[in-house]
C-alpha cells in the first residue's frame, strides 16, 4: 500500500503491520556526534527484543546486513546519518523485508521527510513492536539505490574533502565559492530536460528521489511525498553563465546524465564516483518503510 501523497499520516495510506519477530538495528556510535550513546539506545532495543548491532571501524555495513537478513532478520533498521540509512534501505528492498529508520544523524533528512520526530530516538524504536507499514520509491543511479539525492558539482565536491563531516557548512561553502568561480563548471556534462532543452557544462546538478517542495514548508521535511514515482530534477549554472535564468527543476521518470570524466558525486551525503555515463531512474513503491504509530 503506497504511503499517501502530501502527507504521511493514517489515513494517507500507512496500514498496521504486525510486530517484527526477529528484528535487528545497526547502531553507527559515531553519527550526530554520538547521538545514539547518548540517548542509550542499545539498552533500549535490548529492553524492546531487538538485537542491536553496533558497527565498528572498517565494518562492510552492506555486507552485514545482507548478512543479518540472510540469517533471517525479518526487519531491518539503522540510526545513523543518511548514508548509513541508504545503504541498510538497499539491504532491505534486496532481500524483501522492511525498513527502520532511527534519527540518530546530523541533519536527518530522511526521518523528517517521513514525519519522524529527529530528537527522540528511543521513541522510533516503537516502529519494531506496534508499527505502520507503507511502501515508497528508491531512487537508482547507476544500479545504486538512493534514499534523498545525488548532487554532482557543489555539494558532490565538497564531501570529498576529508574536513567534511567535522565542518560541513564552513566546507560546503568554501567548495561552493571555488565551483561557482570562473572556470569551475562540471566540464563536459550535459543533459537534457523535460522540454528537450540541453544543459551543458552546469555548475550543480541535484537529482532526488521525489521532488522538494517549491517553498519550504514551516515543520516537517522537505519533500511532500515519497511515493510520486518521479525523480526531481535541478540545475543551476554560475554567474555569469548561459543567458536567462540561473537554473531549471523539473520532474522525470528517468534521466540520463553524460561527462567528459568519471564525477565526483555525492550519494545521501557519501562521497562517491560515477562513471562519465550516469543513468538515474525511479524505483516506484520499491522499499517498504515501517514507522511508529504514535510518531
């Protein structure tokens, strides 16, 4: 049952599901400064039935839950930033089972998009033992599964710095200032939009899974819906760029994205590299996402 558009509530298309039986949650101890530790959530999912793994330096997240839900986990859940959830969600929709979110990040984009309160962890956690159980899209680029966005330019350059997770605004914008100077298009990349329009040599390209909002809305996330079956599609060139308007959003199935080199890219906030031939695309209702019922 795909969860209701504009709004994520009960008669908006969330239905009860049973509690999970063999439930298990990836706690990253590292993410929104410790978050996790702080509101004792391995105690917690102990005291509720679900078996918390905590992961450590070097761990394969993907490979362990694969693993977990192949030795028959029948939910999976992570509390971690963006990446970390995007890389569980993957695990999830391959292996048929439902998908936890615990706000346990920084910015927690996706958990306010879902209609989570971000400062009460322990209170997600109710999503195992009394949930509501919806399907939403993934996004896909080049057969890797994305939860919010990619961004290849601004952004995408700045999560490869290594200063990005201790200062990710100072660097965010100094990245910016450099890629939207002179020369510091995405050279060689081109694309082309709804109305047959190419863009070439933009200085951002951010492709989401669903589109945001126009406006920013006054509480809760930044996407209306989650299961609209389209990609948001938005680039902007730097001053002094092509004649017109700055940039274009539009909406779109599917999108296909060509450069003169591999590009840096950032995945759900994780720095990444795509091949020069980029292919994005909308998996509609693909994973099944459970939420407490008293959110």
């Amino acid at each position: 049952m795909a969860v209701g558009r504009g709004r994520h509530d009960l008669q908006m298309g969330w239905a009860r599901a049973g509690a999970s039986r063999q439930p298990v949650l990836f706690i990253n101890p590292n993410s929104g400064g410790g978050r996790a530790g702080r509101a004792g959530l391995v105690e917690a999912a102990r005291e509720r039935g679900i078996e918390p793994i905590v992961l450590e330096p070097g761990d394969d997240l993907s490979a362990v839950a694969g693993e977990a839900a192949a030795a028959g986990a029948d939910v999976l859940g992570m509390a971690g930033g963006d990446g970390s959830l995007s890389v569980v969600a993957a695990a999830a929709t391959a292996h048929g089972v439902p998908f936890i979110c615990v706000p346990a990040g920084t910015r927690n984009h996706f958990a306010r998009d879902l209609g989570l309160d971000p400062n009460n962890l322990v209170g997600a956690l109710d999503a195992f033992t009394d949930p509501l159980e919806g399907s939403i899209d993934l996004g896909d680029v080049n057969g890797r599964p994305f939860l919010n966005n990619v961004s290849l330019g601004v952004y995408g350059a700045a999560v490869q710095r290594e200063s990005y997770r201790d200062a990710k605004a100072r660097t965010l914008f100094e990245t910016a200032a450099e890629v939207l100077g002179p020369s510091a298009e995405l050279p060689g990349v081109r694309l082309v939009d709804d109305l047959g329009v190419a863009h070439t040599s933009p200085a951002v390209v951010l492709v989401s899974n669903n589109p945001y909002a126009r406006h920013r809305r006054r509480r809760g996330g930044l996407r209306p819906a989650l299961d609209s079956g389209r990609l948001g599609v938005l680039v902007l060139y730097r001053p002094g760029g092509p004649p017109g308007p700055p940039g274009r959003g539009w909406t779109a199935r599917s999108l296909d994205v060509t450069a003169g080199d591999a590009v840096a890219a950032g995945l759900d906030g994780e720095a990444i590299q795509l091949e020069p031939t980029i292919q994005f695309t909308i998996r509609p209702g693909a994973l099944r996402v459970r939420i407490p019922t008293t959110r």
